[in-house]
C-alpha cells in the first residue's frame, strides 16, 4: 500500500483536506482507452473535477484509497453538438484523476467448491444435462434506480411478472448506483459513495470464473471498445460515450455510461487485455452469440438509458417512467427467451438501487427494495418468491451454480440469501396474484 503523503507533496490539484494517499505514476495500472496524462491535449481544454470515493477517516483502513492526479480519465461528448435549446449534460467534458480503491487487508479467494452445486430431484439424482448445476448459464440485465413498488405499480412489468417468477423481496446494497455494479460482481461496495473514476483494485467473480474455465462475456450497448497499444478491442473508460438520448429533450442525457458496467469498475479487470475483448456492443454481437450458441456461461446485458428504465420516452410522465425499461425488456424477451432457455440460461433482471419518482432513496422510505423478476431454465411463469435476497445473494448463487468457491466477502454471508435456492426443477412456487387491469395498487405488492 502506498504511504501517507506529507503536506509538501500533495499535487496542486488536491488540497491535503482531501488526498489519502499518493499513487505515484509507476503504479498506475493500464485500463485501456481514455486514459490520459493531465496535460494531454485531448483533454487540456477539460474542467478537472475531483471527488474522493470516501473520507479518508470513515473506515479506518478497512478499505483506503490513493490518487493520480497526473492521470486523469476523459469524459467525451461525442453524441451531437450543441444546438439552441438543447444543454450539453453537467460533465460531458471533464477530466477526473485515477482513483485506485484498495482492501486494507485483501480478502483471500477460495477456489474450493464451497456449496451443493447440483439440483437434486426426487431420486436425489442430477435431472438429465444437468451434472453441475441448476443452470448451464446465467444471463444479468441490470435496470437503474426505481424503487420496489414503482415498478410493480407499472403496466408492462406486472406483465412481465406473469411471464417469469417475481422476487417481492429483492433488495439493492447502497446509494448511489455505481457501488452496486461492483456489489453483484465482487461482493462488496468498498465503501464507495460516489461516482467519479474510481478502479477497485480486488478479486471479483471472474477470478473464480477463470480459475473453473467457465467463460464470460459483458454486452453493453452502445458500448465500444478501443483500439490501444494492447489490441483491437481494449476497455473502452469512457465515462459517458454515445450517441444523446433525445427523445425527451428535459433530460439530454447520453444514453451510455462507464458505471453500469461492472467489469470496467475493477483495475484488476481492466488491467488485463484478454478480459477487456470480453465486453463488446450488443449490436450484432449478442444476437449472434445466443443464436450460434456460444453465449457465455456467464455474461451481463447492459440496456442503454432509455432502455434500462432510467430516462423516460418523449411521450411518458415521469410517474410512468419505469415503463420504458418494461416495454424493452418485453421486447428482449420475446425476441431471446424461447432460445436462451432451451440453451439452460436463467435470465436475472433486476435494479441497481431504489428511489421514489421524487428521486427520494432515503432509509426508511424504501431499504433499497428493488424488483427483480426470473425468466427461463427451471423458472414456473406467473410465480412468486417472498425469499428475502440482496444483490450479494444474487452473486452467491451464481458462484454456488458454478461451483467456483468464495471471494471471501459477502458472497458468503447467508443473511443476503442465494439465488440458487430461489429457482428448483419442483415448480413448487405459488401462483403470483396479478390482475393486469388494476394499475399503480401499489399495496398489492
């Protein structure tokens, strides 16, 4: 770990209120594109903006932080130019200095199968195609921000929840969104508060999916990857890229961002070229990919703003927001279910985090409850589970499945459930109530 910095060497950039410690230049790991040195002059015309993951005191060295200001990452506009009447977004162009989030005292990754990863039936055998466990792939698509009875309060997912299998207790770790991409895949949040250009520097699941030989693939879309010095297809850090989502001209936002992919959150991801050629646009690439069956056995679809509930469509009202998301994962549905399925995938959609339409996300008003609906391999339609069951459980099931041991984190405290125990081969689930006439009851759920 680097060493505390005196106050005669903090960069001008930072005061020493602020810095922790000092990540000197040699030590700052290659993440692929858009990565840049201060003064580049890509990015020299940038405002800089710096905001540390957390204060230096609040956890006593559990998790600490060190900073490059001389290494910056760059925010691009590339989607549309100004136009009168049209804002370019708060952070289009800025520059943000290499944050690398460390474990004070890294946790230990066991690659020991830890769990039962078969699916007994009735004659304790593994049904047929079935030797490992209860699906041959897991496929995540991750939706942003609405809270739990929002949601369930919105014409196209009660109609999703008669097509799958309903968690009514699924919750989300923290706020904001970013800390909990990095919850699903690694276990913990790292005591990050904020969003800025932050690389945790830690295992996460596709450590232990690479120690198993078990493949993996991210499908971002709009997402594309950067030719670097390591190859063709590098990690692309843009923060935010793409083309502007225009369809409601009050929000100007760009329809992709860096945060909701989880891989691009870990240097110890990043760093390495042949797991950035791992994540690629939707476009084309996923279809291809469930159609030829070579989807990976482990794979996240990321929708774009529009798509992934967090921005609404030109012709909606705010309250009826999370329908945009609920329209397009119908669509996916149709479009992908019957041969994901037949290939064994359980298709896992679920939220970041939960906030009310007010963008209220405070404690007690909803406890981070989220929905999260299961579709495909073992899933009865039309079905509930009251199973009490948080983002980290989510990861423990898929870790248990594979059979691929433990991070040592959260992925193996049973208090945040299993995914694994939400979805058998006894369609033994109740019968979710649904009556699709009724609209925004939210005290039916």
């Amino acid at each position: 770990m680097p060493g505390f910095i005196s106050i005669s060497s903090v960069l001008a950039l930072v005061s020493t209120a602020t810095a922790q410690y000092a990540l000197p230049a040699k030590d700052v790991p290659y993440t692929g594109g858009n990565v840049f040195k201060h003064d580049d002059p890509a990015v020299a015309s940038y405002p800089f903006s710096y905001k540390p993951p957390f204060s230096p005191e609040q956890y006593g060295g559990y998790y600490s932080w060190s900073v490059n200001n001389e290494t910056v990452s760059g925010t691009n506009f590339t989607g549309h130019s100004a136009k009168e009447g049209y804002l370019i977004p708060d952070g289009a162009t800025g520059k943000y200095p290499f944050f690398l989030i460390n474990e004070g005292t890294p946790q230990a990754m066991n690659s020991s199968k830890l769990f039962q990863t078969c699916c007994p039936s009735a004659d304790n055998a593994c049904p047929a195609n079935q030797s490992e466990g209860k699906f041959k792939k897991i496929l995540h698509i991750i939706f942003e921000n609405e809270v739990y009875k929002w949601t369930m309060g919105q014409a196209y997912w009660k109609l999703l929840a008669t097509r799958g299998k309903l968690l009514t207790s699924s919750y989300a770790i923290t706020h904001p969104s970013l800390p909990n991409y990095a919850a699903i895949v690694a276990g913990d949040f790292f005591g990050m508060a904020s969003e800025d250009f932050y690389n945790v520097n830690a295992t996460t699941i596709y450590d232990l999916l690479e120690d198993k030989g078990i493949s993996y693939g991210t499908y971002a879309e709009w997402y594309n990857p950067i030719a670097t010095h390591r190859g063709p297809n590098d990690c692309n850090n843009y923060i935010t890229n793409g083309p502007i989502d225009n369809t409601n001209p009050t929000w100007s936002s760009q329809v992709y961002r860096r945060l909701d992919v989880p891989a691009l959150l870990f240097s110890s991801y990043t760093s390495k070229y042949d797991r950035c050629s791992k994540i690629y646009n939707t476009n084309n690439t996923f279809t291809d990919h469930v159609m030829s069956h070579t989807l990976p056995e482990y794979s996240f679809y990321v929708p774009d703003m529009l798509h992934n509930a967090h921005d609404p469509t030109s012709d909606s009202n705010y309250f009826n927001q999370p329908n945009t998301g609920g329209e397009w994962l119908n669509s996916f549905l149709d479009l992908y279910l019957p041969e994901l399925e037949a290939q064994g995938t359980l298709v896992v959609a679920t939220f970041d985090e939960a906030t009310w339409w007010n963008d209220d996300d405070s404690s007690p008003n909803n406890d981070n409850h989220i929905a999260t609906i299961l579709f495909g391999a073992g899933v009865t339609p039309n079905t509930t589970n009251d199973s009490y069951v948080t983002l980290y459980g989510m990861l423990r099931g898929a870790i248990q499945n594979f059979g691929l041991g433990s991070l040592g984190r959260n992925d193996t405290n049973t208090t945040n459930g299993n995914l694994f125990d939400l979805v058998d081969y006894s369609h033994g689930s109740k019968k979710a109530n649904l009556d699709i006439g009724e609209m925004g009851h939210e005290e039916k759920w």
